[in-house]
C-alpha cells in the first residue's frame, strides 16, 4: 500500500478540485481511502487537517461515525439490555437483526448529512471497524446511489490491509467484499 500521507493528498486534490467528475467510470461519488489498522491514529489526525482545510475553504462537511450503529436502534427502544441476554440465544438470528438495523441507522444519518449539506459538500464516513463483524458497508453504499451525488462526496475510511494474494481484507481479517468506490490504497 502507498503511503498514508499520499493518498491523503490525493484524496485532498479529489474533494477540492474533481468531486463534480468522482461518477466517472463508477457512477457514484464514492471514495475509499483504505489506511493499515495500526494507522488509526495518524489517519485520524490527517482527517481531522483535511477537515480543517475544507471547512477553511468553505466547503461544506459532515462527518458520520459507525461508532454508535449497531446499538443506536435498540438503545433509542430502551431494549439494550434485552440485546444483551439474547446474544447467547439467538445467535445468527440475532446478528442478522443487527445487521439489518445498522444498515438502516447508518443510511439514514448519510441521508441526513446529505440533506444538511443541500447538494453541495463532502461526508466523512469514519470509524467503521465499529460495525464489525454484523454489517458489510457495500448494502449502505447501494442504497445510497443516486442519493449522494455530485457535487456532494461521500469518502469512506476504511481500516485494511492487502494480503499476499493482492486482497484487501478489512481489519486485515474479512475479505473487503465489492464496493463501487474510487480506492486510495
């Protein structure tokens, strides 16, 4: 993988001066700038400059983080402590209702973000190693197709690696599955 520091130069010169063209070739203003796990913390700190600069600029950003996801749903329910006690029953089950709810949680603040920013800006989808293992992203991004479009950005902040077959596996663990994004790895 290249450098952490070049992609996000990159990745700067993409939100600042291409994100009208970013549907070229994948039909969807998506970018996925992929950085090793034991680089949260330099990730975090290029972000969070990057952020600056934008807002600096004026260019309108909202970031959206995993963090709260997957409990979001049954926390808003007052059930998450039922969640808890079920986890040794229900097993597959249980997961795939997780999943399916994250999914919705996470749309629907993309789709907020999209609204506050009015068609014009950038979305920051960060901390995402917090839906591991119930929620693959690439159900999240297709629902938000031809709902996130130019010359508004969404860039995702993905933790992985590439292994010695040249696949990227997210957390360096599960392989990254198919995503309609511009990859910075």
């Amino acid at each position: 993988m290249r450098p952490l520091q070049e992609k996000f130069e990159e990745l700067e010169d993409l939100l600042f001066h291409h994100r009208g063209t970013l549907v070229q070739n994948l039909g969807v203003p998506f970018v996925r700038l992929v950085y090793r796990p034991e680089e949260e913390v330099e990730c975090c700190r290029l972000r969070e400059r990057l952020a600056r600069t934008l807002q600096r600029d004026g260019i309108l950003l909202e970031t959206v983080s995993c963090r709260r996801a997957i409990f979001a749903h049954y926390e808003q329910r007052g059930r998450l402590d039922q969640l808890f006690e079920m986890e040794g029953v229900e097993g597959d089950r249980l997961s795939a209702n997780i999943a399916r709810h994250a999914r919705q949680e996470l749309v629907h603040q993309l789709l907020a973000a999209t609204e506050r920013l009015k068609g014009d800006g950038v979305i920051f989808l960060v901390e995402v190693a917090f839906v591991y293992p119930y929620l693959h992203l690439g159900p999240v991004l297709d629902d938000c197709v031809n709902r996130i479009t130019p010359p508004m950005a969404l860039t995702l902040f993905y933790p992985g690696e590439v292994d010695v077959d040249g696949r990227l596996l997210f957390l360096g663990v599960r392989p990254s599955g198919y995503y309609r994004t511009r990859d910075l790895i």
